[in-house]
C-alpha cells in the first residue's frame, strides 16, 4: 500500500469528505485497479441504498487485498456496509471512558476505536498467541462429563464445522475459511472470559436474511442474559460480515438433540437487525479488546485473560480513544 500511501492518509484525515474517496477512485481506476470500483460503490451506496450496487459490493469485496479492507473499512472510514441494516456495536460499558446504563446500550459505530490492522491481515497468527496461554480449566466441567448434555455438546464440537459446512453449500453459500479455522480448534469457543456470559451458539441450519433472502444467517455467538445474537452474514458473491439482532434464528443443534419437540418461535420480521463488523475476524477482535478492556477496569474480578502480557498497549490504545474523545 506503499504508492497509495498518501491517499489513505486523507481518507484517514477527512472521514466525511466525499472529494478525496472520489480522487483515490480516480486514481485507482486509471491504473485498472478493481479497488476504484469498491470505493464508488461505497460512496454511491452512502448518498442512496440500492440494492443492486449492494450485490455488487458483495461481489467485489472478496476480491480485493485484506491488508487494504482492513484499513479503509475501519469504523470512523466506514462509508456504507455491505448489509442493507444500519451500522450499530452493541456495547458493554467500559467505566467512565464508556459509561452505557445497560448491559448492550449500543454505540453509534462510527464511533468506535480503530483495531488493529496487523490484527485482521495476521488474524491466525494473533489468535494462536491469544490462545496459547488458556488454562487447561477454562474448558467446562461438562467436557469432561458423561450425561447426555455434555455428550451432545462435546459432539457438537466435533461435528459443528462440517455440518455448517454442508448446511452452506445446501444455501448456495460457502463457510468463511477464517471462521471454519478458528471454530475447529477447541481452544478457541473458550478463548473469551466474557464480561456479559456471552457463548459460542451455533446454528442448527442457515437462514435467509431479512431483506436479503439471497444471504444467509448463521448465528455463532449470543448473549445469555440480554436475548443477544450475532450471525454471520454470507451471500452467494462469497461475502462476509457480521450482523446483531434481538431475534434467535436458525435453531439450535445441541437444543433439537436433548428436545426433538423444540419449536423455534422468534420472529424474524419484527426484530431489528444491525451490521457489526465487516468480517469474522474484525467482530473476534473487536470483541477480545472490549473483554480485555473491561477486565483491566476491574482488576477485582479474575478471568483467563486480563490486559496484561502482549496485548497491553492495544488493550490501553481501544481504551486512550474514549478517553481522548470524552468530555472532560
């Protein structure tokens, strides 16, 4: 990104400015660069939604560099997503730099701090750091017993990938590598001591989005407390992101084995749907650092990673952000 160095700085200087997105795209599409084409989509889908250039923003996302996206997709650049919900982070609070009266009080996501880049492009490499140091008792004491619920979510573990896997291709979709990878290493559904009891909670089948009934749910992480639930947003292009919503669908594997009588019964039309990360790997982050963040907060409660070791400038830079942009 060395030539075009100076180009990101002014997006980076002026977030709101349509005129240097529009000079950059110029600059790309004389070079025969398809980056060109992403950011006319992203500025033309940020004065008017249309859902034909959001299908080819689906198209051409998964084609350019991650190194890039990674930059120009941060929360203060972001222009337009690729959902057709509006942008949202459903935040805990993090002490007075982000006080929020309620468990998920929301935050408005342009708001939020920068992660890191080198994060999201090494995001394998980062998550076998994170996970390196995870005691051996942070797996569930249900592993380890033989009664029929911790039979069937030990199989759960087991065969949540390859069922995923099929369920997607049987939607016309394909699982994300990076989620596929980083589900299949039984590390890693403990990687967080969540400050809000969330959980890994997968699907039992795909669902078709609100809107978008081309894309495909797929819920993997919910709240247990706050009747929370985020998905993976996937479209036949070989887009991802990740999506939030009060609504719980797409069953639930472990539920239909212990209870083949289950009824699912959320109504997918009348919850809200908000757009929270543009991918797998910048919700984990995101969702490590806010963990990470509240734990050296409150240095009185104990879990399996506090911001300590490696992590701690990070964790102290998300934190820095609030600070810089509260009252005083």
């Amino acid at each position: 990104m060395n030539d075009d160095r100076a180009f990101l700085d002014s997006l980076i200087a002026s977030p709101k400015d349509a005129a240097p997105w529009l000079v950059y795209a110029d600059w790309l599409d004389e070079r025969g660069d398809p980056r060109g084409e992403y950011l006319r989509l992203v500025h033309d889908l940020a004065q008017r939604p249309d859902d034909i250039q959001r299908r080819r923003l689906n198209a051409v996302r998964p084609t350019l560099p991650r190194e890039w996206l990674a930059v120009v997709e941060q929360p203060a650049l972001l222009r337009a997503n690729p959902t057709p919900y509006s942008a949202n982070w459903p935040g805990i609070g993090l002490g007075e730099v982000r006080p929020i009266n309620r468990t998920y009080g929301g935050d408005a996501y342009a708001s939020l701090p920068a992660v890191p880049v080198d994060w999201l492009v090494r995001f394998d490499e980062m998550i076998s750091r994170m996970a390196a140091p995870l005691p051996n008792e942070t797996v569930p004491d249900y592993f380890y017993e033989d009664d029929a619920t911790s039979r069937v979510m030990r199989e759960e573990q087991r065969t949540v990938v390859p069922r995923l896997s099929a369920a997607a291709i049987d939607f016309g979709l394909r699982l994300p590598e990076q989620f596929a990878g980083f589900i299949e290493d039984s590390r890693h559904p403990f990687l967080f001591t969540s400050a809000t009891s969330c959980y890994f909670n997968f699907s039992e089948r795909i669902e078709p989005a609100p809107e978008c009934p081309e894309v495909g749910l797929l819920r993997f992480y919910s709240a247990s407390q706050s009747y929370l639930h985020w998905y993976l947003y996937l479209t036949p292009e070989g887009d991802e992101c990740v999506v939030a919503s009060s609504a719980n669908v797409g069953g639930s594997w472990s539920l239909r084995q212990l209870d083949p009588y289950r009824v699912d019964s959320d109504d997918v039309s009348k919850a809200d749907f908000w757009f929270c990360a543009p991918s797998f790997a910048e919700f984990i982050v995101r969702t490590w650092l806010e963990n990470a963040a509240w734990y050296s907060l409150h240095t009185n409660y104990t879990g399996a990673h506090q911001a300590e070791g490696w992590w701690t400038a990070e964790v102290q830079a998300y934190l820095a952000h609030y600070r810089s942009v509260s009252p005083a």
